[in-house]
C-alpha cells in the first residue's frame, strides 16, 4: 500500500498523489469532508509553526461509501393523474 497511518508528505501535491495510488490500488474513492488552510490556522494559533509549502494544515477524509446517507430530493412527489 502505498499510503499509512502516520505519513508526512513535504507538500500537498505529493500527499494528493500518493492519495490516488491508494485509491487506485484499494478500488476506493475519498473525497474531503473537512479543512483548515495554514493561513487561517496560522490567525487561530499565531505561536504554532507550519511548513508554508503546505496548502492545508488539517484534514479530514471520508471514503464516499461511509458516512450519513444525504438524500438529495425535496420529498416532494408530483401528482400523475
């Protein structure tokens, strides 16, 4: 596997493609659930130091087959007479 628990990627480009090796090789698909950009995180924490090169400071993953099931109808059904 070519992604674990505990990697450190020096960018955000190199954890996306290790990500996509992953995903190739599980058959899985992940998408984004949550973020923080370093520069919001740097204005939350101004005494923490984070690598620059890096888009985000945290995230969090889901894979698209977990999670609440989100329905995207209104409910509403129309009459067919």
């Amino acid at each position: 596997m070519s992604l674990c628990e505990g990697d450190t990627f020096d960018t955000y480009e190199a954890f996306i493609e290790a990500l996509e090796r992953y995903q190739a090789e599980t058959k899985t698909q992940f998408s984004k659930r949550t973020s923080s950009t370093v520069a919001s995180y740097k204005r939350k924490l101004s005494n923490k130091v984070l690598n620059e090169r890096l888009k985000y400071a945290e995230m969090k993953w889901q894979c698209k087959s977990g999670g609440d099931y989100r329905p995207k109808g209104r409910g509403i059904r129309t009459n067919s007479r």
